[in-house]
C-alpha cells in the first residue's frame, strides 16, 4: 500500500488514472482501530466515575408581565437590536424573547432587518 493520503489526490504530480484509482481505493481503519484499543486496553476496568446527579442552576426569572414591561419600555418607533434590549434590560435572553413574542403576537411589535425590533406604529 503505498503513502499517499487524501489530500494527495488532489497534488498536481499525480495523474488521472492514479487519482482514479486512489479513490476507489478502499480506505484501511482496522489498523489504527486496532492500536488505539491496544492503547487503552490498560485502563479497562480502572476508569470509573461516580454518578453525579443533575443540579439546575439557581436563576433568578422575572415574572412574565415584569419581563414584558421591562422590554416594552425599552422599545419606541426606533427599530432597536434585541441584544441591546437584553443588554438594557437586564433580563434573561429567554424572557426577553418570550416577551417580544408576547408583543407580536398581539400585534404590537414589528421586526425588522438585522434582529431588530420597534414597536407598531398605530
């Protein structure tokens, strides 16, 4: 088997039937498979780790209507871009944006180019 990797094949020194065939060519992970389970086969058995149980973090959250009157203070005719809102407000990400939906789905928010958002006129 000869030395050449993929990124050979595409070298001009080689010719067009040779990159035919290096193509075709089937490629030969046993080997290396091999050496690495030879490699860790030492550890077999040693390596354990307790179970860790699964603790959410402590996070403040605002109430929903706190969120949204936070967020709709910050908006006017202006399109503003909703990481400044976040920024500004204070609030987490994820109620921001359940507060922008909140103001668009009854229509009082419109969105604009580049993530950004103003109230509706009218």
């Amino acid at each position: 088997m000869s030395s050449i990797v993929a990124g050979d094949v595409l070298s001009a020194g080689i010719s067009g039937g040779e990159k035919l065939r290096l193509q075709m060519e089937p490629t030969t992970v046993g080997p290396i498979l091999e050496d690495v389970m030879e490699a860790i086969r030492p550890f077999e058995g040693k390596v354990e780790s307790a179970p860790v149980p699964y603790e959410a973090p402590l996070v403040a959250t605002e109430s929903d209507e706190s969120a949204t009157s936070k967020v709709e203070e910050l908006l006017g005719p202006s399109p503003v871009p909703v990481d400044e809102i976040i920024r500004l407000s204070g609030v987490p990400s994820g109620a921001v944006q359940m507060a922008l939906l909140e103001l668009d789905l009854a229509g009082r928010l419109e969105r604009h180019a580049g993530n950004r958002v103003s109230l509706a006129s009218g």
